[in-house]
C-alpha cells in the first residue's frame, strides 16, 4: 500500500511510522516505466524493513524562461498507481512553500562542467537541480538516494553533492530504460507526434554504431561523423551535442571505459540520451 502524503510533517510521520533505512527517488512525477525501474531497484536494496519514498515535485527553478514548465505534464492518480505497482511506500507530493520556505536560495557551489552539455542551453539549470535536491535530502534525510543513468550529468553533481555535503547518504545509479525500438524512456517522449516517435529510434541506434566503431578503434572525429550521419537519415531531428567524455565529464582517456552523450531536437522536443563507451587505446 502506497500512502499519499503532502506537507512534510506529514511526512516526517509516515516515514516515522514505518522504518529506519529509507530509501528516496526523487522525480518530477509524470511517472513511466524508467520511474517504477527506480522504485523497484529502491525495494530491492532497502529491503524488507526498509521505507521507499518517491517524491513528485516540478521544481519550477530547474526550467529555463522558455522552457515547458507550465506545459510539464501533472497527473498525481496516475502517478499513485505507478507509485502503489511498483512497490513504494510513500509518494510524497510537496509544495513549492514546503521545498522552499524562507530560508532560501541555499548557496550552491558551482562548477565549470555545469556550463558544458545540458548546461550550455540551461543556464542556470544544474544549480537549480542542485538546490531541489539538497533540500529534498534535508527534509527527507534519506539512507539512500536513487537516480536514473539517462540524466548522467545531472547524476554526476548530484553525486559529489552527496559526497562532499552528507557522505552517509548513498547515491544509487540506475541504467537507463527503453522502449522496444531503443529510445530512452523520458517524460517527455509523450509530447512526439507519431512521425517522431517512428524516428526517434534513430538516437539510440546512432549510440549503439558508435560505441561498436570505438571498440574497433576508430577516432573521436570519425564517431562523431558517424553519429551525425545517423542523425540526419532523418530531417525531423536536429542535432544539438555529440560528446565522448570520462565519466567525470572531462576530456575521455582511451582505454578507460567513458560515456557518448547526445541531445537532439524533434522540432520543440528536447531529448537527451547517453551510453558508456570504450575508445582503444590507440585511437
Ligand atoms: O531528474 C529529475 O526528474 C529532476 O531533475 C530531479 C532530480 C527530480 C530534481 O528535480
């Protein structure tokens, strides 16, 4: 039984009444599939005294001027009952006074990769997730905390957040789920019109040929080319990033397995998606 829980006091006595090692996966609701992987990777490793907290909060700072906040999809019965098949405890479903009373803005620490990938066209965006997730820790005071693999960059800050600011708290990564042609599962996927849907296969394919040309040796240059010619069989899909990098999101050390991230455009729809890859060490 899943208990639908608003304010935090509220939820202070949930989780009080249920158990000690708790478990949070923070989301932005608009639950799918990749969400109830999460949830049920959380039951597994809390087990059965543990306490699996989902929150559904659209945290309004995370979005840029014209992006689609308003437009964000909210559907909390639909989300209860992903929430309640996959096992959690509590969905809990806070205010924007509950996540931000007074006290804030907290003072973020910012780093210069929050400037490259997602954050070149987010200004502002990683700080913004940064300062949600903080705080969410703070009211929830998690043992354990679980994130999707397909927000890498974002799983990367908030990882050394946990590290430097609450070490206690472990960061559990979750790869990505996907559809039965490849596509990454996203909440956004809803928003494609059927023509793309049926091309946007066309972003894990272009992953896939690369990480096999990488493990046969080719260069940077001739992956990227590659992806870019996958890209384009389609002109309903503009390309806006190709990037390998080291899985600390600096410049990729061949031989050391990295990851190839992409982000593309289906005409107002922005997709992200990434996978690890392994340059030889000669390329
Ligand atoms: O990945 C998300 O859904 C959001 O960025 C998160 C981590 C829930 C913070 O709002």
């Amino acid at each position: 039984m899943t208990q639908l829980v608003h304010g935090n006091a509220e939820l202070r006595l949930a989780i009080n009444g249920l158990a000690s090692n708790i478990c949070l996966v923070p989301t932005m609701g608009a639950l799918h599939e990749g969400h109830a992987a999460l949830i049920k990777a959380a039951k597994n490793f809390v087990g059965r005294d543990g306490c699996v907290v989902v929150s559904d909060f659209v945290n309004p700072k995370q979005f840029g001027q014209s992006e689609d906040f308003k437009k964000y999809p909210r559907d909390l019965e639909h989300d209860l009952k992903v929430a309640r098949s996959s096992g959690a405890h509590i969905l809990w479903a806070p205010s924007v006074e509950d996540v931000y009373p007074g006290q804030w803005p907290l003072d973020i620490e910012t780093d210069p990769r929050f400037e490259i990938l997602e954050g070149k066209s987010r200004p502002g965006h990683f700080a913004a997730v940064i300062e949600v997730v903080t705080r969410l820790f703070d009211i929830v005071q998690p043992n354990v905390a679980v994130f999707g693999e397909k927000d890498f960059q974002q799983l990367i800050f908030i990882t050394n957040m946990a590290n430097k600011r609450d070490p206690k708290i472990g960061i559990l990564a979750i790869p990505t789920k996907r559809d039965s042609d490849g596509l990454a599962l996203s909440s956004r996927n809803i928003y494609l019109s059927s023509d793309q849907r049926n091309v946007a296969h066309l972003i894990p394919d272009a992953l896939k040929a690369a990480v096999l040309l990488a493990s046969k040796g080719f260069s940077v240059r001739d992956i990227k080319e590659q992806v870019i010619q996958t890209i384009s069989q389609s002109d309903l899909i503009s390309l806006e990033y190709i990037e390998l990098l080291s899985n600390d999101l600096t410049p990729i050390t061949p031989g050391v397995v990295g990851r190839i991230l992409i982000a593309v455009k289906l005409g107002d729809i922005r997709l992200i998606d990434n996978m690890p890859i392994l340059l030889k060490e000669n390329s």
